[in-house]
C-alpha cells in the first residue's frame, strides 16, 4: 500500500512544455484515430532527455526507494536513466517470452489491443519499495499489470511515473483510484 502522506506530497500532473514540445505526435498509428506520443524525439535531444530525468529524480531523491522498475520498450530508456540518477537497481518488465529465467505473467488490454507482460521472479523482494515507470499513460493496462506483477512479488509500490499522460484515455484516474500515486511530466488532449 502507497502511503498516503507520499501520495500528498508527490502526486501530481505536470505540464512542461520544454518536455511536451520535444514529444512528436504520429497521427492514426498504429491504426485509424491513434494519436501515438513519440517520445523518441525527446530521448534525442541531450537537454529535453535530461530535463526530463532531473525532474523525475528530484521527487524521489528523498523518499525510500528500493528500486526502479521500468516497462518495455521506451520505460527502459527512461526508467534506466532514473534508476542510474538514484543509485538504485533497475527492475525490466518485458512482453511475453522475452526473459530467460523463471517469471510471472499478467495479461492486460491496451487502448488498441491486448498484451501480456512478465518479470522474472526474483527481480524484486518482499517489501520493496518500487517506483514503476513507462513512457505514457494511457488506458493504464501496462502500469495496472506492472503493479499486480510486484504486488505479486509483495514488494511496495510506492508510485507509478510517466513522461505523457493522456487524461481523456482515463488511465491516470484509474490509477489514483486503486490508491497508486501517479505522477506526469506533461499531459497531451486528444485534440493536440
């Protein structure tokens, strides 16, 4: 369980428009009426990409933090670097099939399909407190099945973080809902 005095203190939406304008939109992909957030133009520009961890790194410098966990494929960039800023170890949850060691699996849907993800399971010990990070949130599937998969574990999370938030899909809401801080460098309407 999130403590609730983390979550008053740290949960939060941002809306940097230094980082949100280094974020390209690629309209109807990967099918008609997606509007896909490509985070891979911030990721190229040396002092959005930094900016961007900086920012993430200052709200959890200060708080117990065991780990960092980090969704595939571009939760890697940014959860990598998040991790190396706070000197802690990095957590990969990959898709299906891709780790070599004995895992867990959770299944979840995504705002144009369906997937299911997988930690190994000795990637994280009871009563770790873990911050999960993905490049966005949309429907919130990938960050929902991301915490049941530590939950599982019995490690803590503590916050899930992105560097998008798209609030019109509902993700966001849901997360704080289930009682998860969520925090956002930038927010993106559809109409954008």
């Amino acid at each position: 369980m999130v403590s609730s005095q983390w979550i008053a203190a740290k949960d939060f939406m941002m809306n940097d428009e230094t980082i949100k304008a280094k974020i390209r939109t690629v309209r109807d992909w990967p099918k008609a009426g997606v509007n896909f957030r490509d985070v891979t133009t911030l990721f190229q520009d040396t002092t959005a990409f930094q900016l961007a961890v900086d920012k993430l790194a200052e709200l959890f410098l200060n708080q117990s933090i065991d780990r960092v966990a980090a969704v595939d494929a571009r939760g890697f960039i940014l959860g990598g670097a998040l991790a190396y800023k706070l000197g802690k170890p990095l957590a990969m949850v990959r898709k299906k099939g891709k780790l070599p060691h004995k895992t867990i699996s959770a299944e979840y849907n995504l705002e144009y399909g369906s997937a299911t993800i997988e930690v190994h399971q000795d990637t994280s010990q009871k009563g770790d407190r873990v911050v999960i990070v993905d490049d966005l949130i949309a429907t919130g599937g990938t960050l929902f099945a991301s915490v049941k998969l530590f939950r599982e574990l019995e490690s803590n999370v503590v916050a899930v973080a992105a560097l998008v938030d798209l609030p019109e899909l509902g993700g966001s809401r849901l997360l704080r809902e289930a009682g998860l801080s969520v925090i956002a460098l930038c927010t993106f309407s559809e109409s954008e």
